[in-house]
C-alpha cells in the first residue's frame, strides 16, 4: 500500500468547512437555550457602588441579570480556578467582587430569550462607580519593572539565561557594536470565530459544553474545579475551532459565565462575546527592547545583550519568551539576558503565535542587519560566519539544524545575488526596492499525550484523543501517520478528538518537553522583497520566500498552508497589526476590524515555501517537529531589512507606518 | 439593540409624511452605517422608515440639459461599474471603488453615502466623552491617538474627518445634492452641503430632520482625458484615506484650465481651495505648478501629535495625483499611486 505520509493530503474536514457544514461552538442548535450578553465595563479601575438592573429585568424577554451582587456562590479558592496555561499571580475571576481592575471587565450578564434582548438589555442597566487613578502606559512605567513571579508557568517559559564571560567588557572592547531599541504594539487575537459556549445542562450535575478552545481537558478541569463538578460529569467539545493561535489555551471568561448561567437557571445557555469584547482579554504584548550586540573585525560575534520590557496585569505575570533566542542561533562568549515584567491595569497577555520569538527575533535580526552595514558585509554571509552546529546557549548539539541548507535554497531561489547593497540603490519606475532577509528560529515542542485504538466491527481503526484541531490539519495528519503505522489506507482509520472524554491531551499549542539529548529546534530563513513608492512611502510586500527546515513533513499541503499563513500574519505584525491603547482613557480604542488592521489581499503577493529536507532522528521515533509558528518568526525582521535596504532608514518600532518614511 | 417599527413607504410624500410623526424615526436605506451604529449603541431610533424603495428609476438617468442624475437608492456599486459613469465621469468610479469593500458598496446607497457618519474611534465608542455625541462633553481625540483626523478646518471642539471617497470625487466635480421634504424641494451645491464642526461638531450637513436626499447631479462637464484619484492608507484596500486626492482638468497647448482638486481623509468635509484652483489656470501641468498649489491648499493646515505627518503627505499627494492625471491610464485598482 502507498505510503500517505509525505502526500499533499486535502484536509479531510475541508468540506464541511467550505459549505458551512461545520458547527463551531455558539451554532449548537440546543433546546430553549437562553443566550447571554455580556455588560463590559467602561471604567478602567474602580469600584462599583451601585447597580440597578430593573429596567433590564422589566425588558420582556429577559429572563435573568446575574452580577457580583446576586451571583451564585462559587468556589473559594483561587487555585480552583487556575488552568493549566495560568501565568504566576491571582486568575482573575469573573463577577467576584465589586472591583473593578481593567477596561473592558465584565460586570453583569444578562440572559434573554435571543441575542438581541440580551444585547439591549446591557445598555438598560445603571451603574455607579467610584473610579481611581489607572495607569496604562508601557513607557512611563519602566522604572516599575521586576523579575516576573515563578510558578508552573516557569517550566514553560524559563528566567533569563545567566550572564556569560564578560559582556560589558567585551562590549567596550569591540571594534564594531550597535545599541538599539525596538518597540512593540500589543495585538490583540481576532481569530474569525468569536469567543463562545454552548452549555448543555443535563441535569444531576451533568453538563455537556461545546467552547472556543484549544484544550478540552484544560476546560473541563476548570469547569469542574470552580463549579465542584465531578470531572466525569463534565464534557467539552470542540471539534472545529474558528482559528486558536493561542488564544484558546486559557479558558475565557465567557466559558465561565455560560457555566455559571446554566447551573444558576438549571437550563441551556449561550453566550458569545462581540468583536470589541474581544479585546478586552489575552492579547501580545507590548514591549520594549533594548539590544547591544559587538562582533571582531571579521563579523563574528563578541557580546551579545538582550534586555526587555513587557506588560502585564497587576494579577498575574505573562512572559513572552524575548531574550534567549540570540544565543540559541549565534555562539557568544560573552552574554547579558534581562527581562522584566510591567504591571499595568490591564488584562494578562496571553500567547500570541510564536510568542515571544517573533517580536525578539525581529529586534535581533534587525540588529544583525545593523552590523552587516557597519562590517560593510553581505547580511547572508556575516550569518554564515556566525554559524553553529551546537546551541552556544546549553552546549548541547542541535538535534537536527538545516539552517545552512535553508539560507542558500532561499537565496537561490529568491535571486539573493542581485541584490546591490547600497541603500536606495535599487528602483524599477517609481518604486525604491529594497531587499531583506532574516533568520527564523523556534523550539520544537512535543507534548505527551495518550491515544487509545479500537477496531470496530466493519475493521475500522478508530483512535481517540482529546486534541482539538484549530484549523492546522491535525485530524488529516493524525490520520495519515495512523493509517502508515497501521499498515491501513486513510479511509479505515477514523481519528476523532477535540473532546475532554477521550485520552489526555495537553492544550495544542503549547507544553514543551524538548529532547534531552538535544537542542530541538526549528529553523527557517527568509528573504524577500519591498517596493515603496518614491514620494508617498506607500509599502508593499512583492515577494517572499521562506526555506524552512522542519523535520520529516507529513502533509505538504497542510504544512505549506501554515507557513504561508503565518507569513501573512508576520506581514501584518510588521506594517499592519496594533491595538491603539489610549493612555487617557486606559483603553484600547480600534477595537473592531475596520480599524484593527489586518492584512487584505491587495497586500499580499508572491509568496514561496520551501521545505529544506531534514532527517532528525533523535528528536522523536517519526522525526516531525511543528511548523505553526515558524513561519512567522523572521518575516517582521526581513521587511523591516528591506524598507532599510530601499529607504536607508531604519524603523525600529512595529508595525511600520508608511509616513514614518516621508 | 431596541426593539423598533419598521415600515417601506412607497413614495417620498409618504416617507416625509411618516418622518414627521415620529421624533425618534429615522430613515434607512442601505444600512451599512446606521445598524453599525445602532448596535454601538450610539443611535436608538424607535422606528425605521426604510427608504431604500422609493425611487425604482434607473440608477442614472441623463437629463436633457446633459446633466447627469444619480439615484439616491442607486447602490455605490451599480453607479461606479454604470457606463455612462465609466465614460463620461471615470473620476467618480474610481473613487467609490477605491472606497470599502465589495461587499458594502453591494449595499450602500448614494444618498447614504453622503450620510455616513465619521470613523473618529472617540465618536463610536459610547463610553466616551466626544462632541460630535453629547455637545460639551469634551473631545478626547484631540490630546488622544489622532493618526486619522483633521488637520484642516477643525475646531476646539472636534478635529474628525468626513470619511467618504465617493463625496471628495463629487466634491470636485461640482455636483449638486438635491432634497425634498413635505414642503417641497431644494438644491444645495456640494460645497455648502457638509458643513465645518465649529462649535456645532454634533451637525454633519445641511440636511435637516425629515428631508430626503433624492438625487445627486453630475453638470456636463466631463473630465474624461485628465483626471485621477489618488488614496493613501495604512493597507491597500478596506482602510478609510489617511489622505486621498482627486484631481482633474482640461489641458489646452498644455496649459492648465478647469482645474478641480479635492482632498479626502484632512477635514469635516472634502475639502477645495479655489483659489489654489484659479492659480493653477495657465499654468504648464508639471511639478512645479502642482506644488506651489500644495502650498495654497495647505497653508492653514495645523497637525495634532499623531497626523502631522498629514500635512507633508497631502502636499506630496496634490502633486503626485496631478502628474497621474495627466496619464489616467497609469492609476492602479485601489487608487495606488503609480507604479
């Protein structure tokens, strides 16, 4: 029987998708359901003194209004509404007490016969508030940062490395050196489907929930904890996911809510949140970084230091993996890593696609780009002679690293050498062109899970996991590599997941438990091309290429759709992509997709994947290694290498606006 | 969203008729702005009066005086893709087709078109102070994120843009918006129709409560060789004008005449300076015109911290989009500048 591992398999749930046939977590046709909205608070911080919510009540067809005030009573400590993602610090609880910590906080839920009654029902109810100071701005708040609290988190997301040789030292010493800093705009997630929860309510302390989420049994968990459920009698499904991203690690708020409204009313609940509410939970955050990095005379790099700033709440503390990454591609001996957290009165940022990574690689690979010029170098060679077969940051070799391979197939195929150095050397009518590259880089994660197989009476496999797909090509590629090991064609093999009552799975999207024997990684390299209007700056992104080296690929298909997805959304993070806080009024202001920017298909133009082959034995038993992220890491940095390349200017705060270069 | 009554009168006496019962009533025709704003909750009217089915004439209908009429029902997109509007106004296609998506301009009217409100962030959240929603209750944009708004003809109390595309083209083409309300019909020229903000930012235009928009005129005069509309925005469709120019005129021995220019995306209203206008009559159609016309325009341009870079941009674009006139054929979809 031919192999289906390494064929271009079409999504096996493709269809479903395309016609609509797929149901996702608020489609649930569910009998009298009562559906939710959620009241967001327009104070930042503060109290709430008074709520009426009589008119609300007197609406006709509003069946309940439930706020801190006459919420049910709940479990009472916090560690029972922890998750398996929660970041060090206080979860936060929903409708638990009359305080009031960022803009955006749900304070009532309104439950009515349909969307729209519930909607109306919101702007019905009156409430006092006391307000207080808040303070939500990055920059004026560096003086507050500290080393974030530890916790399970802590395993994940690991402290700074420690210092190296003698960074000042060689630093002062190098005969070539840059010191800049880069800033970064938080994102928030707008995958297409919006936060939502369908609750079954079974009755005797059953409830069957379909969520937005990426891990069943994380929900479940939570759901049972907080709520004092036995976790048989809770089930969470989620067998198509609207686009996760990291946004459904956690569960969010509405998950708890629709719960709560359905053991309160003994009934169904819905509940979805409205795109502006979708701002007002986990997003990227903003950083800061400062970078200074020296090399010899001949490029190769001396000192390396990497410090950084981000945000999070004042309940819990979210690191985004910033400034490890320079050692983990180009040995150093001497090295200085800092990274501080910023409280600010604003919800906790949460994963982000390649969190962490893409914001720090964009802001090393933009200063790796600084010092090829200062060298007077070609940007490709100075990471040729910067080039490691072992990871300088542990000494441990790379379990596999076809970097080398990647950055001459894409420099092949780009046409890397016509490329002219000189800034603004380059036009074709009225268009300066400019050419970038940069590096990709991030770890290859493996996560334990449990299948169980049966064989049903017709012959057929059946493998049962909890893991959701969220839209990567999981139930495809599980098939695939099922039906090869099983010796069977696809069709016998029926892998079905995204459900807390099959075997375990961790959240998708996160756990690491990288090899031991080895640095395991993922590795890419990226060029591409910008032209930008002579006189108006207008920016666009002609070309790209990206040679990724991923390990054995189980579906081409699959996996070229995630690397070109994820090569839009680095086009996005780097001209595109920001939430607008303003500091007056401690709130993000655009947030609805009109003005929250993302990429449209005027934007996007040629774009090129190539897989590097890689044959990595040691990482695992099927040498595969993820390619969600990867594809996002270096494009940021590349483009902003090419405007540099075209303009000679460098714009070191993301995403670029046009007029920047006026 | 309030509950509401909803009814599709049939002619315009009807519709004034059943405007004037009701102060909460308001007109709907396409709806891509209004339901918007209803569901923000920064509009609550207790009853629709649907006028999207008042006029079933065609979408453009030429008058014998060579005027050419636009429909107000007529949706965005039925008159951008009209051939008589490709021929003889190719200014005012491109413009509406460099503005939102397919999607809206499938419904969005003509008459709704000149209605819609600004995009200021401030204006559409209901939990923030702004003028233009609550008069005297502060405007935030001013000493907040003020990438998008004006930098000419603001006022103490509101610096919002006019967002549309299609008026900054109709703008320049001297088209005249014609009204009618129970008590009869009136013109008004399309400079006076969107007004300034002054200390009234809360007043968009010159429509007033239970007055139809019926028909837009297009005067005869068709700029067909020279013309071009130039939008610039932070992505390359489905993004309102941070600038946008129209431009067009006739060249006679390759001297100016007729000159419109109109800009979208710096003020209240689209905004034309005639006496940048008449400086440019005569003159060769080069840089060097183009440029000391910039200057006119935008001598009393003022930037908040965040556009400033408006004002430099504006200037570029009156020249560029002047040089693309001269050869339409160079504009790119989406009112690109020239590659």
């Amino acid at each position: 029987m031919q192999k289906s591992v390494g064929q271009p398999i079409n999504r096996l749930e493709g269809k479903l998708k395309v016609t609509g046939a797929a149901k996702y977590a608020a489609e649930y046709d569910v009998k009298d359901v009562v559906t939710g909205y959620v009241l967001s608070s327009p104070v930042t911080k503060g109290k709430i003194l008074e709520m009426d919510t009589s008119d609300a009540l007197a609406l006709t067809g509003v069946i309940d209004v439930i706020t801190h005030q006459n919420r049910p009573k709940l479990a009472w400590f916090d560690i029972q509404y922890t998750d398996m993602d929660a970041p060090p610090g206080t979860v936060f609880k929903p409708l638990y007490n009359e305080k009031i910590m960022f803009n955006g906080q749900p304070i009532a839920l309104v439950l009515a016969h349909d969307l729209e009654t519930a909607r109306y029902a919101t702007t019905l109810i009156k409430v006092k508030y006391e307000q207080e100071a808040f303070d939500t701005c990055l920059e004026n708040n560096l003086d507050q940062g500290r080393n974030a609290k530890k916790g399970f988190a802590t395993l994940l997301k690991p402290p700074p490395p420690k210092p190296t040789g003698d960074f000042l030292n060689a630093y002062e010493q190098a005969p070539i050196k840059t010191s800049t800093s880069y800033h970064h705009s938080a994102e928030h997630h707008n995958p297409i489907e919006l936060f939502a929860t369908t609750t079954v309510y079974e009755g005797n302390g059953k409830l069957t929930i379909y969520d937005k989420t990426q891990g069943t049994i994380n929900n479940q968990l939570y759901v049972a904890n907080i709520f004092g459920l036995r976790y048989k009698d809770v089930r969470v499904l989620a067998p198509f996911v609207g686009g996760g991203f990291g946004s459904g690690l956690r569960p969010q708020y509405q998950l708890f809510l629709c719960v709560m409204a359905a053991m309160h009313l003994k009934r169904n609940v819905k509940l979805t949140l409205d795109r502006k509410q979708m701002f007002t939970f986990g997003h990227r955050p903003e950083t800061l970084q400062n970078l200074r990095f020296a090399t010899d005379i001949n490029g190769k790099i001396t000192a390396l230091n990497h410090s950084a700033f981000a945000e999070t709440s004042q309940f819990e503390d979210y690191t985004d993996p910033l400034v490890a990454w320079s050692h983990k591609v180009y040995p150093s001996a001497n090295t200085l890593f800092d990274q501080k957290v910023v409280p600010l009165d604003v919800f906790t940022p949460i994963d982000m696609r390649a969190p962490g990574g893409c914001s720090a690689m964009h802001a090393i690979e933009c200063t790796m780009d600084e010092l090829a010029y200062k060298l007077k170098m070609d940007p490709l060679t100075l990471r040729l002679i910067n080039y490691s077969e072992v990871d300088d940051s542990s000494k441990k070799p790379y379990t596999s690293k076809a970097l080398k391979a990647c950055y001459l197939q894409a420099a092949e195929k780009f046409g890397w050498d016509k490329r002219n150095p000189e800034p603004g050397s380059m036009t074709k009518g009225n268009k300066l062109v400019g050419y970038g590259m940069a590096t990709g880089i991030w770890d290859a994660y493996q996560f334990p899970s449990r299948v169980e197989a049966m064989i049903d009476k017709d012959g057929k496999f059946i493998l049962n996991n909890a893991v959701t797909d969220i839209g990567t090509g999981t139930l495809t590629v599980m098939t695939q590599i099922a039906a090869d090991e099983l010796g069977l064609s696809m069709k016998d093999v029926d892998f079905r997941y995204g459900d807390s009552k099959k075997p375990f799975s961790m959240f998708q999207g996160g756990s690491a438990m990288t090899s031991s024997t080895g640095s395991a990684i993922v590795v890419a390299a990226k060029e591409l091309k910008v032209e930008i209007d002579k006189d108006l700056k207008t920016i666009t992104v002609t070309r790209a290429v990206t040679a990724v080296a991923a390990g054995k690929i189980i579906n081409p298909k699959t996996a070229k759709s995630q690397i070109l997805g994820s090569m839009v959304w680095g086009i996005s993070k780097a001209l595109h992509e920001e939430s607008i806080m303003d500091e007056n009024l401690g709130k993000y202001i655009n947030t609805n997709l009109g003005e929250y920017h993302i990429p449209v298909h005027a934007d996007i133009n040629d774009l090129e994947v190539i897989f590097a082959e890689e044959n990595d034995e040691l990482i695992n038993e099927l040498g595969v290694k993820g390619v969600g992220e990867i594809g996002l890491v270096a494009v940021p940095a590349a483009i902003a290498n090419a405007i540099f390349h075209a303009t000679g200017k460098r714009v070191n705060n993301l995403p670029i606006h046009f007029d920047e270069l006026l | 969203m309030n509950n509401f009554d909803y009814t599709k009168p049939l002619s315009v006496e009807e519709a004034t008729h059943l405007i004037d019962q009701n102060d909460k009533a308001m007109f709907i025709a396409g709806g891509t702005n209004i339901v918007d704003l209803w569901k923000y909750n920064l509009s609550q009217p207790d009853a629709l009066i649907d006028i999207s089915a008042l006029n079933k004439s065609e979408a453009v209908i030429p008058l014998e005086n060579g005027t050419l009429r636009l429909n107000a029902s007529a949706t965005n997109a039925e008159t951008a893709y009209h051939p008589l509007i490709e021929k003889n106004y190719p200014l005012l296609s491109k413009a509406i087709l460099a503005g939102a998506s397919a999607q809206i301009r499938n419904m969005a009217t003509n008459g709704g078109n000149l209605l819609q409100r600004t995009r200021c962030y401030y204006f559409y959240d209901a939990d923030v102070p702004c003028n233009k929603k609550i008069p005297g209750s502060g405007c935030p944009a001013k000493d907040g994120y003020n990438r998008m708004h004006a930098i000419l003809g603001t006022s103490e109390e509101c610096i919002a843009v006019f967002p549309s595309d299609m008026c900054v083209a109709l703008s320049a083409l001297n088209a005249v918006v014609n009204i009618e309300d129970k008590n009869g019909k009136r013109s008004i020229p399309f400079a006076d129709f969107h007004r300034l903000p002054g200390n009234t930012p809360e007043i968009d235009n010159d429509l007033k409560k239970g007055e139809i928009i019926t028909s837009i005129d297009l005067p005869p005069i068709h700029f067909t060789d020279h013309y071009s509309y130039l939008k610039l925005r932070d992505r390359h469709s489905y993004a309102f004008a941070l600038v946008s120019v129209a431009t067009a005129f006739k060249l006679d021995n390759d001297q100016l005449s007729d000159v419109r220019i109109a800009l979208g995306g710096v003020a209240h209203q689209p905004w034309r300076v005639k006496e940048a206008e008449l400086y440019l009559e005569g003159k060769l159609a080069n840089e060097t015109s183009f440029s000391a016309a910039a200057d006119i325009i935008l001598q009393e341009a003022k930037g908040f911290k965040y556009n400033n870079f408006k004002i430099e941009l504006a200037k570029r674009a009156i020249v560029r989009n002047g040089l693309m006139a001269l050869h339409p054929e160079t504009q790119l979809p989406g009112a690109q500048p020239s590659a």
